[in-house]
C-alpha cells in the first residue's frame, strides 16, 4: 500500500508496480447508499426514555438543575472553612515531610509524604469560589442528599448504606471533575460541629459515635508549586472543650506504603496511620470530659487530597455509657437546594437495550437499518455461521453481515467512535463484528464471522489499461483477529487489491483510522471490458469497517515529484484466487 500526502490512503495491485494517482478523474460508478430505504431496528431497541446526569457549568443552555440536593449551610452552629491549615500546622513547602528518592542508579526524589496532620502545598482548597474550575456542590465539606451524592458518579459511594437521608462530606474527587478542578493544588477543608452542652457530664466519660464512608489514595497527582505528588488524603477527627485547642480523638492518611516489585520505588510499609477503605464503618471514641467544662464541640479534618476521593459522616451521637444518646446530629435538618454543577440534560435520550425483538420492555429505533442493498449490489453472508444467519435474536440482527445504516444509529447501538467519520453522511454500509455479538454471542454461533459487500458488474470497455482505480471514505477500528480484503474481478477470477489486518507489525498492519479517503489502483489489464468490487470483511467480536462514497473510474495521475513506487498488499506468493 502507499499514500499520497497523508490525504489519501493508496493500495497498488498485487505483485505489479502501478502509476501513483491522486483522485479519481473520470467517474464511471459511484454509489453512496443514501438511496436505499431504512426500517426500524430489530434487536438494537430503545429503553425507556431519560434525561441524563452531566456535570456542567451553571449556565449550560441544555441542562437544569437537580433539586434537594446540597447545601453548605450545615446545621445551626456548624461551620465550614474551606480556608483550613489545620490550626497552624501548615507546612507550605512540605520541607518538613519525609523524602523517598527511586532506587535508580542515580536516585531522584520521587515525593514527600507529609508529616502527619501537616497540610502542605496550599491552604484551602484550590480554585475555591471559581464558576468555571471546581464542582461547586463538593467544594470543601458539603451537606448532601446521599443519593444524589452517589448518583452523580457512584464509584462506591453508595457502599454508604448506614447514612440516612442527609450526610455531610468532603469530595476532592467529584470537585476535581469541572474545568481545570483543584488547578494542580490540593484539597484542605475542616468542619466544625455546634457547641454540645455537658456541663451535666464534666469529669465523665462519654461516648462518641459517628457513621464513616472512606475512601484512600495518596502520592499520586503532582502538586502545582511543589512539582512533586505529595497528596496523602488523610482525615481528622477533634475535641474542642470550651473552645479551647482542637483535642486529636482520631486520624488516618492514605499512604499504603510500596511492595510493588520492578518499580523505582522503594519497599516500605504503610504509615502506621494508614486506613484502607473502609466505605460503611461504625466509629467510636470514648471522651474524658475534664472537670469543669460547659461544652464540646467536634471537627473534621480532610486535608492533603488531590484528585483522590472522599470522606462523608453521618449519624454523629454523644451518650453515657449504655444510655440513650442525649445529643445527635443526621444533618436532616438541613435545607437542601437545587444543585449547581451536577446538573440534568434537558435533551431527551433513549437508553440502549440489546434484546430480542418481542421484548415488552423496548420498543424498535425508527429509520435504523436495511439489508437491502442498491440495485446491482449483493451481500454474501455465507461466513457467517448458520445457527445465526436469519434467527433474529442469535446474533444483533442488525449487524448480520453487511448493513446499510447511519453513524446516529450505530453510536446509537455503542459504536460511538463513529461519530469520527465526518467523510460519511446520510447512509454509511458497515460490517461489525463488535456488536454482532452482544445478542447470545459465542464461539462457532456469532463469531467469527466473513461477510462480502460485491459492487454491480462496471463496463470499463472505455478505459485504457491500467487507469482503472477504485476510492472510497472508510472508518476501520482494528482489533487483532480482524481482516480486510479488496478484489477485483475482470471476469477471470478475483485479484487482491488491497488486505488489511489488525496485527501489529505485520506489513499488512493497518492501524484504527476513523475518518480518511481510500484510493486504490486496480490496475485493469488489457482487454478487460468489465470489472467486479468485493469488499471483504472477517471478524470475531472485534470491531468494524464502515464505507461511504463510493467511486470507479478513471484516475487522475500524481504529478512526477510526487509519485510513489507501488506496494503490492497481498501476502507472499497470492496473486489471485478463484470465487467458489
């Protein structure tokens, strides 16, 4: 194969050097597919009709709001600061954490871990208060429906099942999802409860309780000034008596330490304060009261996170010993608002269902699909194994074989991808293993599959030899398992013109290309006056070839300074084979 200026994508005939041609001149044949009819689909059906989550800036024209979903106004007397150092303990620079250099020859520092409580790199979180960088519902500590909170991109989140209704939490990984996100900083936020009278209790033990969803990352996403991934998320929970200094009562990071063999980093263990994920856990903390105090207020800490994940609480609770808890906090009180960012398309879409075509639940995708081919064109199907050919639902009917389709239709039905194939409009053939299979697929029933798309019988009595060449728009997503193939046939058996494959390194290599322009030379000998176009597709759960523009005739020759030597495409010692 050759190509022209990375425009044109040129195949020469096999085992003979050809004149390079840079388009099609004179046009005997063209063929688009716009003509043939579409029906509604078989076995690629809509489900039911929905409005689907995005995240986005407020003002998107094609989204609305979700209503009761966050708020960060916590309950009377709670306070968030999305300004938190952790009372001082601010080490900018991270000077003071522990330094692991790679074990390479010439060892480099990897990271810091900070010291335990210490934030470093910035206060705060980043990109605070900006409209277009940041998740504004997740910005710092928020009070939130715990469905909506799941829904906006589960991940676990609703692993949660001890919350109820309300919870309060910090989420450096959703905030990090809009815009430039934290901006290369990290995600530093504290959250201070009401103050908790227990005057009635000074000089007593208390019991302290809260509901936890944990989830730990850590020294993985560089810091914008530090230049270096010293984020180890890591929570924090305290005692404040009459306002006094913050009393740690609990605090954990995310640093699993490293086993991993072959890498550059060095063995070690985790932090003595590491916590795996613990997404639905019971806490509890036994609270001295010292002598003389009025009341008890607690924070939380969740500093040092990146693009990591989050930290949510609920059902907070203070009792003596086996009685009733006399004070807690669901953060049910809470007036939730309408979201901000997490947000609800206004454009209506169908979910995909693959199913059989008498499934209730579905109903057929109008304008989908045909099997019905222009007039002179033929599909053979006879590699497509027998159990599959005419059953409906073995095998998405669909994509038995060659179809004749729209882009909408199969990004529709998954193949988005093809949204890349610009060259194609209106109807585009396409031959898809990929989707063929998702209908009761298996070895021998839905794959591998061959299929021919054959072109009417052209008159070339009108060319000279050797002008004839073929041009077409294709989008090949290549899949190892998956072959191409182009023959001609001028009346004595077919010739390979063009063989692609999806093996890395093999000379026959073609890679994914979505969107390009095919220009073939067919090379028609002398005397020939008619010529046959097969293309030629085999697939196993692959992917797929999609074709659009077609064009025979005569083409138009390269300028001299930019001719290229032909390649012959074909393997080693195959010339030509016989249709049987």
């Amino acid at each position: 194969m050759k190509r022209h200026l990375a425009v044109l994508a040129v195949a020469g005939s096999v085992g003979a050097a050809c004149p390079a041609y840079a388009q099609i001149g004179t046009i005997l044949y063209q063929e688009n597919f716009d003509s043939v009819a579409l029906g509604d689909s078989v076995n690629e059906r809509r489900g039911p009709l929905s409005f689907a989550n995005l995240t986005a800036l407020a003002t998107d024209p094609n989204s609305a709001p979700r209503p009761n979903a966050y708020t960060h106004t916590g309950p009377v007397g709670w306070s968030v600061d999305n300004n938190f150092d952790n009372y001082g303990l601010y080490d900018e620079t991270n000077a003071g954490g522990t330094a692991v250099f790679s074990t390479d020859p010439v060892p480099e520092l990897l990271y810091r871990i900070p010291n335990l409580g210490y934030v470093v790199g910035n206060k705060g979180v980043g990109n605070k208060g900006l409209a277009a960088h940041g998740v504004d519902e997740w910005e710092g500590w928020s009070f939130a429906d715990k469905t909506f909170w799941a829904s906006v991109d589960d991940q676990s989140r609703s692993a949660f099942t001890s919350a109820i209704g309300n919870v309060a939490v910090a989420d450096a990984d959703e905030y990090d999802d809009l815009g430039d996100g934290l901006g290369g900083n990290y995600y530093n936020t504290g959250m201070t409860s009401a103050a908790v009278n227990v005057a009635a209790y000074a000089g007593q033990n208390l019991t302290f309780k809260f509901d936890s969803s944990w989830r730990a990352e850590a020294l993985d996403d560089d810091h914008v000034t530090l230049g270096r991934p010293d984020n180890n998320q890591t929570a924090i929970v305290y005692a404040i008596y009459d306002g006094g200094a913050p009393e740690p009562l609990d605090f954990w990071d995310s640093d699993a330490g490293n086993s991993n063999a072959g890498d550059n980093v060095p063995d070690r263990p985790a932090s003595p304060y590491y916590k795996a994920d613990a997404l639905n856990e019971n806490l509890s903390y036994n609270l001295a009261i010292p002598m003389g105090t009025t009341n008890v207020q607690f924070a939380f800490g969740f500093i040092n996170a990146a693009n990591d994940w989050w930290w949510a609480v609920d059902n907070l609770s203070l009792a003596q010993g086996a009685n009733p808890a006399f004070w807690t906090e669901g953060f049910e009180s809470v007036t939730l608002g309408p979201s901000t960012n997490e947000r609800v398309s206004t454009v209506a879409a169908f979910a995909k269902v693959t199913a059989a075509n008498t499934d209730a639940g579905s109903t057929p995708y109008p304008n989908a699909f045909s099997h019905t081919v222009p007039a002179g064109w033929n599909i053979d199907n006879a590699g497509i194994p027998a159990a599959a050919i005419g059953n409906n639902n073995i095998g998405v009917f669909e994509w038995e074989g060659w179809s004749v389709t729209t882009r909408a239709f199969s990004a529709f039905a998954s193949q988005t991808s093809l949204n890349n194939f610009t060259k194609g409009s209106g109807n585009i053939v396409i031959a898809d293993s990929d989707e063929f299979d998702d209908l009761a697929g298996a070895d021998g029933v839905t794959k591998p599959i061959t299929t021919v798309l054959e072109s009417p019988t052209i008159d070339i009595s009108s060319l000279a030899a050797g002008t004839l060449a073929l041009q077409f728009d294709s989008s090949w997503q290549d899949e190892e398992g998956q072959l191409a193939a182009i023959t001609v046939d001028y009346g004595a058996g077919e010739v390979i013109v063009l063989n692609w494959n999806s093996i890395s390194g093999d000379p026959l290599f073609h890679g994914t290309n979505l969107d390009e322009t095919v220009l073939v030379d067919l090379d028609n000998p002398v005397g020939a006056t008619t010529a046959k176009v097969r293309f030629k597709y085999t697939g196993g759960n692959n992917w797929f070839w999609a074709l659009d523009n077609v064009q025979i005739g005569a083409a138009v020759p390269e300028p001299a300074s930019l001719a290229m030597v032909a390649v012959g495409v074909a393997v080693a010692g195959a010339t030509a084979r016989r249709r049987r």
